[in-house]
C-alpha cells in the first residue's frame, strides 16, 4: 500500500529580479528554482537567497503559486 505524503508539498521559486532591465551577459527571461517545504511548519511563502544566471548574482526568491 502506497503511503500518504503528508504535510510535504513542492514549491515554485521564482526570482525578484524579473522586472529589471538589466541584462548584462545573460539572456533575458524568468529564471525559477523548485523546492519542497512541510506546510506545517512553514504556513508563510518562503523568501530565500539563491543565484540567478540571469542577473549573474544572487537574489532574493520568492514563493508563487
């Protein structure tokens, strides 16, 4: 018997940076990073610090939905 998930569940990261114009070396676009939270401890949208290849730097990411 397959077992339930829980309270795991897979986010989507996307970067605060999709709205500037700079675009230095790398070609323009939204860059996004996925993820899996438990829902129980952290009910709030995540807000972590990753890289992005777009901006060449690293830049808060937010949770969408």
């Amino acid at each position: 018997m397959a077992k339930n998930k829980g309270a795991r569940i897979t986010i989507t990261l996307e970067c605060t940076c999709r709205n500037s114009v700079n675009t230095t070396k790398r070609s323009a676009g939204i860059f996004r990073y996925t993820s899996t939270k438990n829902r129980r401890n952290t009910p709030n949208r995540i807000e972590l610090r990753k890289f992005c290849p777009k901006c060449n730097c690293h830049q808060m990411f937010k949770e969408i939905k």
